[in-house]
C-alpha cells in the first residue's frame, strides 16, 4: 500500500470519526436543552417511530429491510440496466413502500398488533 493510499485511508477515518463526535456532542446538547440526562435514552429513532404510528416491532424491523433493501439494489439496478424502465420500476417501488410505511398500518396491513 502506497504512503498516499495510507495518508488518504488515515483522513477517511479521521473525519468519520469527527462525523461521530459531532453527532454525539449534538445528542447530548439536545438532551441537556430539554432537561434531561445526556444518558437518557429517547424515543427519536426510526424504529420508535414506526412502532408509534401503530407497526408491530416484527413489521417495523420488516420495513427497515425493506427499505435498505430497495435503495440498495434499486441504485445497483439503474446503475447496471440503464434506460426508462428500471427507473420507473424502482419508482414504482418507492411509493408503495411509502404508503405501506406512512399509511394507517391497521387499515392497510390488517389489524394485527
């Protein structure tokens, strides 16, 4: 490995790291702002979310995948396939899966909670 290739590799990491601490000094700015311990935990995560507008954890879990799933291989397959079609597909795709995860879950899903 070249020294640049090490030097480069070293800044990647360098600013991950930062991007980490600053999150995390921001988490902790907020919770001390609102009063609370910045050990506390909260309720803003996107699995909180979900199970608050009335997902199951199973189907909450089941979105997340969903979700990581058609954005990782929806860009492989436009990347790959090129023209009209893949595009529109994937699109397709993004709003069903937007209105199976905003809609009213009980009502779309069934009434399984």
């Amino acid at each position: 490995m070249s020294c640049n290739r090490i030097r480069s590799r070293s800044r990647d990491d360098a600013r991950t790291g930062a991007r980490h601490l600053d999150r995390a000094a921001r988490r902790a700015a907020h919770r001390t702002r609102a009063g609370r311990s910045v050990f506390a935990p909260d309720k803003q995560h996107l699995h909180h979310r979900l199970l608050e507008i009335g997902h199951s954890h199973g189907r909450a879990v089941f979105l997340m995948w969903v979700w990581a799933a058609l954005v990782s291989f929806g860009l492989v397959v436009i990347a790959l396939v090129g023209g009209w079609t893949a595009p529109v597909v994937i699109g397709l795709a993004v709003v069903l899966t937007v209105l199976v995860t905003t809609g009213h879950p009980r009502a779309l899903l069934g009434n399984s909670r």
